[in-house]
C-alpha cells in the first residue's frame, strides 16, 4: 500500500496540468448533466494519433473504460507503461493510426485532465472532492461532443470501446444517431446488472470505510484512503477475470514458499497478485473518481431513457455496429450483448455480432487476442470501405 | 454500521461462558494443530438434539459453515432467530430429532464458545488475538472427534453439512473412514479454488485495512474493526447468491424512492440490503474469527495430504456418500461436486449425486428447498434403513 511521494505529486499534477492536449472551455460554454445543474469550466484531456482528412471523415474515438484514461496508444505518464489499448490502435493496427484520427478523451469525472472530483474547484481554489454533481455516462457523452464539436468534427467514422467504454458507444449511437458512422461496442451492456452495482458498492464502501477518506476531503487534509481504494481494486480485479483464467494462471500455487505459513501472509500467488493489483492502483487513480465512475456505471440504463424500450434508443441511428463479447466474461457476459443486438435488430440497425471464446474473462478486451484483431479489423474495414475512407 | 453496546456485552460472554453445552478438555488433552502446535485448554461450544438409542447408533454430526455456528435448529440466542438449518432438523425434518441423536458443534477458530481468537488464552488473561495458531479444516475435524470420544460414541451414524461444513464432511470421511457411516457434503469441493481463495483474501484486507483492527487486539483496545468487517461481508456475501438470483430479487429496482438521488447513497435495493448484510453481521460475529475462517478454507486441499491424488483420501472409506449441488452455485460449482463424485466412485465408495436445479445461488444449502429435502431424506431413510435405525 505504499505510494511514493514523488508518485503522487505527479498524479496530482495530471489533474489540473496534464500531459496531454486539454481543452478548456469557456464559463459560457458549460456542461449540462443529467443531475440537473450546469458544470461551468469544464476541462477535457485527451490524445490524438494520426492525422484528420481533409474530408474529416476519418475520425475515430475511441472510449476508455472505469480505470482507464486518454492515453490509449502512448507511454503512460505516470506508469511508464504502454497505453492500455496499444493491440488496436497503432500503423498497422485495426485502428490503424496512418489511416484514421484516433481521438481518446478522459471523461467527465476521471483523474487525469478531464474535470473530475480531483481537479480544483475554480469556485473555491481546492479540489472538489464531493462537491462535484454526480456525473452518468450521457454526462461524459455530451463532453466528447462537446470536444468533437471543439475539433470540428460532424461525424465520427467510429466510436469503440470496451466495458464502460462500450456503454458509451452505445449511449453516443442514441444521443448522436446522425454524428457516428459505426459503433464498436465490446464486452458491456445497455444497463448494470444487480451483481454488477453490488461489486461496486463494496468498492464504494471499503472506501468510505477508510477514515482517510474524509468525507471526500483527503486531498485539504494531506492524506489519501489508500487502503480502502486498494480493497475496493482487489475486490473489482476479481471480476475482470474468470475463474478458469484464474484456476490456469494461479491455481492454488504458493509464492515464493514450498509450504503454507501458517499465516496470514500472501502465501497464495493469487494474494500476493491482487495485493500488487491493489497497491499498484492507487499510485495512479484518484479515490473519488473512483466512486465517480462507479456511479456513473451503476446509472446506466440506456432503455430507462426511451420509456423501458431499449430498441428504442436505436430507432434514429444510423450506424452499422459491430458488438463482441467474451464466452467467459462473467461482468459483461454475452446474455447482455445478446440484449443489445436484439434491440438493435428490432430497431432495423445494421448489426454484427461476435462472441469470442476465451478464457480471460471480462479483460480480455484489453488484451492482444487474434479474434478479437480480425473482428474488428474485417469490420472497421468494411465500414471504411462504405465510408469512402482511402 | 452501528452496534449496540448490550448487543456487543452479549457477543463477547458467548465467547467465554456460551449458552451452550461446553466440554473443557484438561491441559493433559491437548488438540494438535496442522500448524505443528498443541493447543491447550481447548474448549468446545456445542448443542444437541433429540436423544442417542442404546446402541449410540444414531448420532448425526452436522457441521456449520464459514459464519455458522452450533446453533443449528434452536432461536440464536444474540440474533433471535431460528437455527441456520431448522429447515433440515428438527421433528419430521430429513435429520428428524425424534429419530436421531443430532450434535452441532462450534468449530475450532470460531466465535461461539469453542476456542478461538476472541477466547481469553489462559497464559495471558486476554483473548488469543492472532496468538492463536492457524486452524485448518482437519483441526476442527479433530476437535469434533474429541467432543464425540468424549460423548462416548464410536460411529457416527451421518457426518452432514454445506460449502465449509461440507469441508469437514469430507475431512471427517477421509480421517476417521471407521467412524462415519454416512457423509452428506452439500455444496462444497475438495479443494478451495483460487477465485475462491482471491474473494477470501479481498475479505482478510478489508478487515486488516480497518484502524480498529490493531493486528488482531481491538478487544484489549477497546475498539472493533466494525466497518472492515461490514465490507468483507458485503463482498463475501454477493458470492452467494446467484447473478440470476440478485437480477430476480432486486434487479436494479430503487430503494424507498421514485428517482435517483444523484448521490452516493443507497439509491439501489440491492445497495442497502448489502449494508444490511454487513451491519447486521458485525453484531454478531468477530473479526478475527473471520480471518481465521476463510485461512481453514483457503487451506483446504484434501487431495494434498495425499499425495495430490484425491481418490486416495476415500481408499478407506466405508461410508455411503450423497453429495449435492446447485445449479446457480459459483463459489463451489457442479464441477466442484462432480470431483468428489470422481474420486469417489474411484475409491470404490458407495455414493450417490444430485444436482438441484435451482437460481438460489450458493445460499441454497440454508433454504427451505424440497428437491434437498427431498433429496436428504431419502438418502438418509435408506442409510438408517441399513444401520437398523428404527
């Protein structure tokens, strides 16, 4: 549960001064959210690879999921890592960046340069905490708009991504039917599932429960709920793998040890991998943002909007989709994908479906999986095609 | 969160003066531990039912799971309400008392008035804390086997229980093959999975992650790690019951409210039966006894003590088994069963196997479900049939 210092004040400076491109918009310019009130200085982070045709008929956006954050295809800032989706955007890569503008915002609500609970209030020069509405997955689809909009684009040739990611292309095909030529939604749902908001709200609590928490007010108080977030990671880490991919991978094998302690100790590799899960997480996301995206997941209810029906949310688009699944996805499993393509056949919306069979569980979004590399390149191709894109 | 101080009064005079039958064992009758230690002084907190023949041929062992406890099918005397498997003893019921003599003992490492970490460690006046050594399933096997020596019974007729207590069932078959005559494990494995292992141990950081827990001293300080142990639950608890089955119950259906309240607050049914959950179980139950729990069953590995092969441990059994599972059960799947089954059926071993259809979940083993009562009661009319029980 350690973080250096230096490891958090480069996190704290992704904030308000990232590493990335940032929009800021006027007090003129705010944004609306469904809690009902007006957020004014709104800020957007966010990367680009590749260049805009002259058309602008090329551009990509790609949606990042509950974790994640702009930097989809670029070294990490603060984790030195590679970007979390560099399998699908890159030369030569299904979002192939010498033919596409890929786009990648951190949403409304994140910690790395998009305003969020962590960014400083300008109302009262700290961060701000709780003070911050609510935000729901519309709320972060009208900010990507608002930058499209900013960049000059009409129409995104793609919006992808997967598991909170997906949501929001789901939710940009309803908002925006005319502005998005394909969707890409993989390994999500058009709403949160009861066990879904139930793991959350244990990740919400083991939070709260950490009295460096504060009420949201960690930040003024020179401390930060560490271990609660990293219980809340751990607990969540579970769900993003399956059971088999666990059984394969860890099994019940002893780390660094030929017998149980006898202990508590991380005897099990699987605890000494989800204790490093834990303590690895909080060196680069924000608590607060934490319950923030988490809220924003547990809202979504992409039929509760169009009167219960979810076909009707689809009946103006006018994009050709492309969801995935994973057979071992147990998060998102593909029950909820079936839902999706049901609403859009009914609704009369082109649609192709894929479940990939694996055993990696819901993560298998972010990994280098070859079905999931010729899914989309076959359909991200197809689509150029249609779109006249070179 | 909230405990009452008479409620936690109560909780801690069961620990040490339960109201339950108790036998001390004398410090000449130590139980010896996995962990390669003596323990001395070992209490054993137990209820019983219904009346052993003549022939003590009728003695039913029913074993309790992780948060269980002796009091099996009487009102609990801290929680008021009905024995944890009234539906399944009791006159009339599969283990009917007018016919079987049916004992439930707290396990070794629990909280109820057998030795555990709340109990006062005679060498210092003070609870054990984490000075009490690991206890693995086979201990708790072995402290029963103590209370049955000392009951004066030779064979027990039937060894019964579910998930932890079904552990013991078959830790019970594999170390006294002589001494069981019939095995009834329900929804359990032979083996803790590593999902499994992954859930127990976001449970243990939780509680460990809580200021109150002191490594294990908060009774000496005054204090419970109340808030950690609420959150454990709140996870431990969605893995028992179905996705199916929350999706049924509570879906995403709003608690006492017609709108969201864009908060962090329970807006959602299942969010506030959670809490529900986890306050209502630190009244209850000790932390530390918790952490020592979910350790006996991250340990168990029954095939392990015998050189990994699982078969071996029944070679010499001559108990008829009827192993249950539940269709909706992922912390001890089918699969989990249908090893036992295997290794069963390898050994030679007399055994039959039910799969219960059902959306209940894990939870399953505690409801009131015909198909297992069904199941039991044939299964155990047949064995008393064999073992001449009138």
């Amino acid at each position: 549960m350690s973080a250096t210092v230096d490891s958090q004040r480069a996190r704290l400076r992704e904030v308000d001064a990232p590493q990335s491109l940032v929009v800021r918009f006027p007090e003129t310019s705010p944004l609306k959210l469904d809690a009902g009130v007006d957020l004014t200085n709104l800020s957007v982070a966010y990367q680009t690879y590749g260049a805009l045709n002259s058309q602008k008929s090329n551009a990509v956006l790609i949606c990042h999921a509950l974790t994640g954050d702009q930097h989809v295809a670029n070294i990490h800032p603060l984790t030195g890592k590679p970007g979390w989706w560099s399998t699908m955007v890159g030369p030569g890569k299904p979002f192939d960046t010498e033919r596409f503008f890929v786009i990648c915002a951190n949403v409304v609500g994140g910690c790395m340069g998009t305003t969020g609970p962590a960014s400083t209030n300008p109302m009262t020069g700290k961060p701000y905490g709780l003070e911050l509405p609510i935000v729901t997955i519309r709320d972060m689809v009208r900010a990507q708009a608002k930058l499209i909009d900013h960049l000059g684009i009409d129409q995104l040739f793609c919006v992808a991504g997967g598991s909170m990611g997906g949501m929001q292309v789901l939710q940009w095909a309803a908002s925006y039917p005319e502005r998005v030529f394909s969707a890409v939604p993989i390994a999500t749902g058009a709403r949160h599932s009861s066990q879904n908001i139930a793991f959350h709200e244990v990740g919400r609590q083991a939070i709260m429960a950490d009295p460096d928490w504060r009420d949201g007010r960690y930040f003024d108080e020179g401390v930060r709920p560490f271990k609660g977030l990293a219980v809340a990671r751990m607990a969540a880490h579970i769900t993003y793998l399956s059971d088999e991919a666990l059984q394969q991978k860890f099994g019940r094998k002893l780390q660094n040890r030929a017998a149980p302690t006898f202990s508590f100790d991380a005897d099990f590799q699987i605890e000494s991998y989800l204790r490093h899960q834990g303590s690895a997480f909080v060196e680069r996301f924000d608590a607060n943002s934490y319950l923030y995206m988490t809220r924003a997941m547990d809202y979504f209810d992409l039929a509760g909007d169009y009167g219960g029906k979810l076909r009707a949310a689809f009946l103006k688009t006018k994009s050709r989709f492309c969801v995935v699944s994973f057979t071992s996805d147990w998060l998102f499993p593909t029950s909820d994908s079936r839902a999706i393509v049901h609403a859009l056949n009914a609704s009369g919306a082109s649609v192709s479906f894929v479940e990939i069979e694996t055993e990696k569980g819901h993560d298998a979004f972010l990994l280098d999986l070859p079905e999931l590399i010729a899914t989309t390149t076959g359909f991200i191709d197809s689509a150029a095609r249609a779109r006249g894109i070179a």
